[in-house]
C-alpha cells in the first residue's frame, strides 16, 4: 500500500503543479513554508463494526387463498360470478345441474325406508321368538336367529342413514358458495363445462391481510425466526415507502431446484394487489471497516481525494477508493487510509500539499 500511495501522491503532485501553471498564477513556485494556513475542521479515520444488509425478493400474496370445488358431478348450467367480484361468506359463485345429484338422494332416502320396515318386520319376529322360547316352543337357536336378523336390521338402517346425510350434503354442493368474505381472483371453468369432485372451480381470496413471500438462500434462513421484525418495500408503490412487516411462517423444507425457503411475512395495515414484487432486508454478519465522513471525499477528473492532516499540521491530498455510504453521512473507505488519520471535512475541494492547517475543532 506504501508504494502505491506513493506513487498516487507523486500523481497528484504533478496534477497540481500543472493546474497552477496552465492558470497563470505563481504557487507553485512557492515553498510549502510560504503558504497561508487554512482554518479547517478534521474527522478521524474509524474503523466501525457493522453488518452488511441482505437484500431479499419476493412476491405479495392474500392471507387466504382458495380454489373452491365441489363433490357433485355434472355439467355447470349458471356462473354468478366474475374475476374482481367481491363476495361475502355463503354467496353462491355457480350452479351445477342438480338432476344428478338429487337422483342419489332420491335413492337414499328409498334405501332408508327399506330398511326401516325391514327392521320394523325383524324386531316383532324377534320379540315373537322371545315369547315362543319362553313357552319353551322355539330352540335356543331360532331365538339366535332372529336376534341377529333384528340386530343386522337396525344396523342396515343406520347405513341407510349416513347414505342420506351424505346425500344430501353433496346435493346441497350443486350450489357452489364461497368460502370466506374476499373477492374472486378468476373463473376456472366455462358454462358447460363439466364440473367433478376435485376440480378447481373459482379461485377466491381474502381482501383482509396481505403478506409477501421472500425466497431465502439456506446461508441466510437462520437469520430470521418467527415474530421478527423487517423492513419491506414495494417496487411499484414507492409511494408507501418502507412497511415494517412480521415474519408469520417460515416454510421448514427447502425447495430441492433452488436450495431456497419461503418466509412468509405479514404486511399489516396494507391493501395490496397480488402478485405485486418486493423486497425486503435482513441483518447480515458483522463485519469491520474504516469509515470517514462524507464530506471528507471529492471527485476530480475520476478521481476520489481526501486531504489528511499529517503530523507535521500540513496537508497531503490522498487518493482513495470509497464503498457505499453506511447512512446520510459517513461512507466506507476501501483503500487509501490508515485508521487514525486525520482527514479534513470542511474543504469545498484540495488544497497544495505542504499548506498548513490550523484545525478549528
């Protein structure tokens, strides 16, 4: 670093001494002796432990999301709804035509009444084969018998039964309703179309509550936990500027493609479309770096320079490499400093070196 700071201040050496000479004036045939002290104000170079921030994106999604269907079959006859339509819980979305499934309940409740009267005839020969057995007229085994006719009765009607409640309830399915007060994101079938146990019929989702998504890399999954708090922004709202959300679920498994986890984290208090992207920062390690104010640095013709106060009071400009700025007013310094130098901060640009500086505070 020695030789090439060296070699940067021989640089800037000759730069000066050809700026004073192209402008006419007679600097630099001055001694660093017979310049004016400049009055100025000096920082110290520090070196600050800090953690780099982890920038990470993702995608805004509702609360709850559901692709409603039906157990009843056949063919769609009526949508009530459209893509953007605001529902409320139990409004009707579509209509199946019913025939079908009033026909299996028609057949249950037939089957039922068959099955009563079955048992209605097997408990009064049971009671008979009671009192048949007590007279001792009938055997021990024909009284067997029609117990076990009476007891396979009652429980052919409690089949019967749950064949009529299962009935019913799929015919009551022929009338698709949502499932929660949200609003239809679309319409996943066409009147006609043939509507089957499992098919996805209308997609619905909560207008209450939005949460984004992040895709995290496995080096950076333990940094979050459940509860944390993390600043979000929205790229196409820059008008909310930054939304303080909370980490809600942190999928445990990996996808096995990207080697990433999904972090879903509450937006509350937003009113968000879906599918918006965004970003959001998390801490990342702690790391060391020197750090001067940013008033310290000037740009000229390419270059970064900074004036150091040299132990002697005079000046020496420096050429430096700089980073990012760590907030409003101090930026990292890759190269050309040492820590514990003095750099002034209230210069409009460098001056000659050898200039003394007189430091005000």
């Amino acid at each position: 670093m020695n030789t090439r700071r060296s070699l940067l201040s021989a640089l800037l050496s000759i730069t000066l001494l050809i700026s004073a000479s192209g402008c006419g004036h007679h600097d630099a045939e001055q001694s660093p002796a017979s310049f004016e002290p400049v009055a100025v104000t000096t920082a110290t170079v520090e070196r600050a432990t800090e953690s780099r921030a982890i920038e990470v994106r993702g995608t805004v999604h509702a609360n709850r999301v559901a692709d409603v269907s039906s157990r009843a079959t056949g063919p769609v006859v009526a949508i009530n709804v459209a893509a953007g339509s605001p529902v409320t819980k139990g409004q009707s979305l579509l209509q199946i035509q019913p025939e079908t499934t009033e026909g299996q309940l028609a057949q249950a409740t037939g089957a039922l009444s068959q099955a009563r009267a079955a048992l209605a005839l097997a408990e009064r020969n049971f009671h008979r084969f009671e009192a048949l057995h007590d007279e001792d007229a009938a055997s021990d085994l024909e009284l067997d018998m029609a117990r076990m006719e009476f007891e396979r009765a009652q429980g052919a009607v409690k089949q019967a039964e749950g064949a009529v409640q299962a009935a019913t309830s799929v015919a009551g399915e022929s009338v698709v309703r949502a499932p929660f007060d949200g609003r239809v994101v679309d319409t996943l079938v066409e009147v006609g179309d043939l509507a089957a146990p499992g098919r996805p019929l209308v997609r619905v989702e909560s207008t209450g509550g939005r949460q984004i998504w992040l895709t995290v890399r496995e080096a950076d999954i333990d940094r979050l936990k459940i509860g944390q708090t993390i600043v979000v922004t929205i790229d196409a709202r820059s008008d909310l500027g930054t939304i303080d959300g909370t980490v809600a679920e942190i999928v445990p498994s990996a996808d096995t493609a990207t080697h990433t986890f999904t972090v879903k984290v509450g937006l509350p208090g937003t009113s968000l479309r879906t599918g918006l992207s965004g970003r959001a920062r998390i801490t990342g390690e702690l790391t060391e770096r020197l750090v001067i104010p940013a008033s310290a640095a000037h740009r000229r013709g390419g270059l970064e320079l900074v004036v150091v106060r040299s132990d002697d009071g005079t000046a020496r400009t420096r050429a430096v490499t700089t980073g990012r700025r760590l907030d409003g007013s101090r930026v990292e310094v890759l190269s050309g400093l040492d820590e514990g130098e003095q750099v002034v901060i209230d210069l409009p640009g460098p001056v000659a070196d050898g200039t003394p500086l007189e430091v005000t505070r």
